[in-house]
C-alpha cells in the first residue's frame, strides 16, 4: 500500500482545511478498509432496523456478519501475503499485462476456497433458505474484497476506493432498512449483502479498467505459492491469531448459542470491537508516515547496492533504515499512545454512550492496550516482510496464535476480571519476538544481503 501511501502523503502537503480534512477521510478509509465500514453500518441498523424486528432476530444477523467477515479473513489470509508478493513481482518487471490474468486467477482460487469453508456452516444454519443463500453470497463477496484490496495497491487511486465504500455502507444501510419491513430478518441480510455487492463491483471494474488485457488465467501465481510456503503459513496464523480468542469465548461458558453452531460471547465481543475502532488512527498514520518513509529508505538501501557504491555509503544507508524504524515506532507510540489513553481515562463515558455494560469496562480497557500493541506488532511484522525473512515471520505468527490460544484459557478459568489479559499478552509477548528478529536481522543486514546474494546465484 506503499503506492497509495505517497499519493495520500501530497493531499496533507497542501494547505486549505478541506484538503487536509479530504486526506483524513481517505486515509481513514482505505486504512481501515471494510472493518470499520461494516461496524458503523451494523451501528446504524441497530438504530433504525431494530426496531422492526425481534431482538433474537437482529442478533442472528449480526453474529451472521461477524462470522462472515471472521473466517472469510482467516480463509483469505492465507493468500494475501502470496498474492501480493506475486503481484510485487509483476509491478516491478513491468509486467502490467498480467496483473488482469493475476487478478482473475486469484478470485476464482479465492471462490473455491471460501466454498469450502462456507458451505457446511452456511448450510447447518436454522434460518430459512433464502437467508442462508444470502449469508453464503455474502462470505464469499467479503473474501473477494478482501483479495481485491490487495490488487488496488497497484492501481494506486484512493479516490475510487473511497466512494465504493461509501457508496456500498449507503447500500447496505438503506436497502437493509427497507428490506427489513418487508422481509423480516432475510431481508436485512439481503439489503446489506447488495451494498457489500456493489462494493466488490465497482472495485473490480476499478482494476480491470487500469489494466487492460485478457482475463485468461495466470498459472505463475501457484508457482509463487510453491515457492513461499512459509507466507501462506504465516497468513493463517496472524489472521486466525487475530479472531481465535474471540472464538474461544464464543464457546466457552462465557458464550451463548445464537443459532446451531453460531455462538457469540456479548461481553467480550462488543469491548473488543469497539477498542478496534480506537486503532484507526494509527493505521491512517502508518500509511501515509510510516510505510512511506521507510521505503523510501529501503529502497535508497538497495539502490546504493545495485549502484556498487562504497561501503561507507552502505552503512550510512543502513543507519537511516534503523533510524527509520525507530522514529516510526515512536510516532506510532505517540500517535496511538495519545488516543489509547484518552480513551482510558474516558472509559465509563465511552461505554455508557454505546450503552454497554459496565462490566464490559474490565474487558474495554485491556483491550484497548492489547490493540496499541498490536498496532506495534503489524508494523514490525511489515517490516520483517520488506526484507523477506520468512523463518522468522513463521515464528512469530505461530508463537501469536498459540500464546493467545493457551493465555485466552487460562484467562477463562480465572474469572471475568482476567478477560483480555490473554490477548493483551499474546500480543506483548509477539511484539517482543518480532522486535528482537528485527534487530537482529538489522545488526547485520549487509552480511545477510551479500550472503542472500551469494545463495541466489
């Protein structure tokens, strides 16, 4: 997303309010991507379609959607990484024909893949044919954007991505509204699924009209799939990390069954998604400053390589990536640091505006600080993938699964006021992991690169 990044970074370079606010708004889509936009839509229907249905009934639908967007990324996530590396490599041997072919190839794998994930849960459900046709469409659109933001990168046009949102929570909102009074729970399903629809179309036409040529399919993208295991792997592990506590508690005692095999932990969940929300901040400043910098500085790195430039030279190229490393994890301190402790010390009132329980409090404030780390975490991990250091990112997404499998039990047993210390340490313990491969692999970044020089030949 480096691409977008910098064309986001001239936005905030002008000089009136409006461009500046414009930037805030883009940058917080794109960042944020379909999360935040399928939250505030729930929100908004929660508000005005609630009212015309049972409560037991809009709480299916929302479990509906949380399931999709849940195991769509976790089925997803195992590709992405694969998928943009693969197109990293058509981008930078100028190979822009194949980025159609790439792109059609990877939705029809996408497909298959979310097909077998979704069929037998979609299919187990209780609600009526119709609905369950619907939820099954819309598993496999959310898959389909979530593979589709990968390919945007390249077309670089944020305003494009910006006004499909939008377009699509207004779909979403409106269509589930009316449908609602009309067709009961079905129809909330189907009028948000249209918006989320319209979303993946107007961004697949997005990338097929930057890149005109045939959609025949491209059999080098299993090739690259074959090469790097080891990221297919590690997308698994960070994206099933992410929701494998909330899974946990979704069927532990502190869950309840919504519908057959759905179940939902209200407690924990609400607190976990509303700290999501306070993390946007920081994605928004990680792609417009952090990403941005640092390649910049990555790439002079290389370049000074390439060129056959004095050593000197390397090591002061080398001593501004760490620099850039440490000025971005400061800024995402302060950045992110600011509004995790507003949020603190604003807890109760945050709560109580939402409606929530107090005892979500206990959960909130954990996970607040969880999530701060997390954003810690994520930038380190990019960082590790600038420079290809597969072994060590399989660790590290490996050990945040398991931690936060074996913490989020041992939470469990030790009651309500330990919920989200799992995650919060799962997520310390990572952050800690990834900083010292990191470190590492900097203190001797031009023996490794000269030595993985060496082994490619």
């Amino acid at each position: 997303m480096a691409g977008i990044g910098f064309q986001l970074k001239k936005l905030f370079q002008r000089d009136t309010f409006l461009d500046n606010f414009h930037a805030v708004v883009y940058s917080a889509t794109i960042a944020s991507g379909p999360v935040f936009f399928s939250i505030l839509c729930l929100a908004l229907l929660g508000i005005f379609a609630k009212s015309g249905l049972e409560a037991a009934q809009f709480e299916i639908f929302t479990v509906t959607v949380v399931y999709v967007f849940a195991f769509s990324l976790i089925a997803t996530g195992m590709t992405q990484l694969l998928f943009s590396r693969h197109l990293s490599d058509l981008i930078f041997a100028k190979k822009y024909q194949m980025i159609a072919p790439t792109l059609s190839t990877a939705l029809v794998f996408t497909i298959c893949v979310q097909a077998i994930f979704g069929l037998p849960f979609i299919f187990s459900l209780h609600a009526s044919l119709f609905y369950r046709f619907t939820a099954f469409a819309l598993f496999i659109t959310i898959g389909c954007i979530w593979q589709l933001m990968v390919f945007l990168s390249a077309v670089k046009n944020f305003r494009s991505i910006v006004r499909a949102f939008f377009a699509g929570i207004i779909i979403s909102f409106f269509l589930g509204y009316i449908l609602s009074r009309y067709f009961g729970l079905a129809g909330l399903l189907h009028g948000y699924f249209i918006g989320q629809f319209g979303i993946f179309i107007i961004l697949l036409c997005r990338v097929l009209q930057a890149f005109h040529s045939s959609l025949r399919p491209d059999t080098a993208l299993f090739a690259t799939m074959k090469k790097f295991p080891a990221l297919l792997l590690f997308g698994l592990f960070y994206n099933l990390g992410i929701w494998v506590d909330k899974i946990i508690f979704w069927y532990s005692g502190a869950g309840e069954r919504i519908d057959t095999f759905m179940h939902a932990s209200e407690l924990y969940d609400n607190a976990m998604y509303v700290a999501y929300l306070t993390v946007i901040p920081a994605y928004t400043y990680f792609l417009v400053k952090v990403e941005t910098e640092f390649y910049s500085y990555f790439r002079s790195y290389f370049q000074t390589i390439l060129n056959k430039d004095s050593l000197a030279l390397i090591e002061n190229k080398k001593e501004d990536i760490c620099k850039s490393v440490r000025e971005s994890l400061l800024g995402l301190i302060k950045v992110q640091g600011l509004v995790t402790l507003l949020c603190l010390l604003y807890s109760d009132e945050i709560l109580a505006a939402l409606q929530m329980s107090q005892l979500s409090i206990v959960i909130f404030e954990k996970a607040l600080v969880a999530l701060f780390l997390q954003m810690l975490v994520l930038t380190l991990m990019i960082f590790m993938m600038y420079f290809d250091v597969q072994k060590e990112l399989l660790i590290v997404g490996a050990l945040f699964v398991s931690s936060n499998i074996v913490l989020t039990i041992i939470s469990l047993n030790l009651g309500i006021q330990f919920y989200g210390y799992g995650y919060f340490f799962a997520n310390l313990i990572t952050l800690t992991a990834a900083y010292f491969f990191l470190d590492q692999h900097l203190k001797s970044l031009e023996y490794r690169t000269f030595i993985g020089q060496v082994k490619n030949h």
